[in-house]
C-alpha cells in the first residue's frame, strides 16, 4: 500500500485533481516537454502525463519522504517521468529542507534533509525542446530557478508558477514577463500566495477578434 503520512499529502491530490489548480484544458497546443520542479508526491507530474501522454516529463523533489511516494505513484499509474531527488537553484552545492508539511518544505534552512542543488540549465537541455510546460511550486525558491533558466527557455514555453511573496512578488513576476515576452494571467489566491501563468510563443491564447487575451 502507498502510505501518506501527513494531511497535506491527501490536500495535494485535492488540489490538483478536484480543485483543478492547474488548468491544463486551456493549453491550446501539446508540450513536447512537461518539467515539474517541487514535484512533492507526484500529483502534478501525474495529470500533465496523463493529459499529454507523448510528452517526455521530468519531475524534480529534493525531499527523500516525498520522493519515496512520487516514484511509487509513477509507478502504480503506469507512467513514464524521470525523476530526480534534488533541489533546483541558481547555484550548485548542499542545503538543508526544512517546513511545517511535506508540501512546505523549502532550501535554505540551517537544519533537517540534507539535499543535492543543481541547475535546472544544467539538469535538462532546454535548447533540445520545442515547446516546454515549466511547472515550478518551490516555496520561495522559484526567483533562483527563473534567474537561472529564463534566458535559456524555448521561444514556445507556458510557465505555471506559485509565488509566496504577496503582492510584491506579483508585480515583480508581471515585470519579469513583460522582459521575457510573455502573456501574463494571474489564476488564483491563497492570502499571500498566488497562482501564476506566463505563456509565450504557440501557447499565446487569442481570442476570436485575433487579439491577445
């Protein structure tokens, strides 16, 4: 049996699969590459491989506990993801998790799990992908993957983000959009966190009028 050993395992799977936080019906054209990054359990790593079924995934959780049952929920739905159990940043070395739940865990701390970091750049050649979905939820550490990878994505990239830093980090991700190109839409608020969608290239949603939505 798969054993979830906290609350905040069975309000991952709500969230992604009865909440529907990430939308992926309003993808308009299929990723060639989906990349999970703070891939906890597998929830997210599991709908975007069932809904693009010829799309290579990559899932990254650096916390061993989560790691255990993201690999066996890979495997009990029969679905092919390469997954790794490190960290992403903008640098490479050691950190420490730390956090209230298993979906709170963040780098950085001065005490807890041991784990690898690397770059997300040197982790997977984003120069190979046509077109990438890029789903980063890494309590805080999204500004150190986006300062890492953002020169480096495809022309045809949607990035699903959750930021932590209230409003702040909303004007800071609108700026951050409008430099890389990308059309922005703010989806969802949870008191200071928000869920984010950036899109670029053939994921540009248009209306009927031929306008940018």
């Amino acid at each position: 049996p798969i054993w979830y050993k906290e609350y905040a395992d069975f309000h991952a799977i709500v969230e992604v699969f009865i909440d529907k936080v990430y939308d992926l019906t309003s993808i308009n054209c299929s990723p060639s590459c989906i990349i999970d990054v703070g891939a906890h359990i597998g929830t997210f790593s599991l709908l975007a491989a069932k809904t693009f079924p010829s799309a290579h995934v990559v899932a990254f959780e650096p916390d061993p506990d989560n790691f255990i049952l993201l690999q066996t929920n890979i495997r009990r739905n029969c679905i092919k993801v390469d997954s790794h159990n490190y960290a992403l940043a903008d640098f490479e070395g050691k950190t420490y998790l730390a956090g209230p739940t298993s979906m709170g865990r963040h780098i950085g701390a001065t005490t807890g799990h041991e784990s690898q970091v690397r770059k997300l750049t040197h982790s997977v050649d984003l120069n190979k992908i046509s077109r990438l979905l890029l789903k980063i939820d890494v309590e805080g550490a999204e500004w150190m993957i986006l300062a890492d990878c953002c020169n480096n994505l495809p022309k045809s990239t949607i990035l699903f983000v959750e930021t932590h830093g209230g409003q702040t980090d909303l004007e800071r991700l609108r700026a951050l959009a409008a430099r890389y190109g990308f059309q922005y839409d703010h989806s969802r608020s949870k008191g200071e966190y928000h869920e984010n969608v950036l899109r670029r290239g053939e994921f540009v949603v248009v209306d009927l009028a031929g306008g940018i939505l």
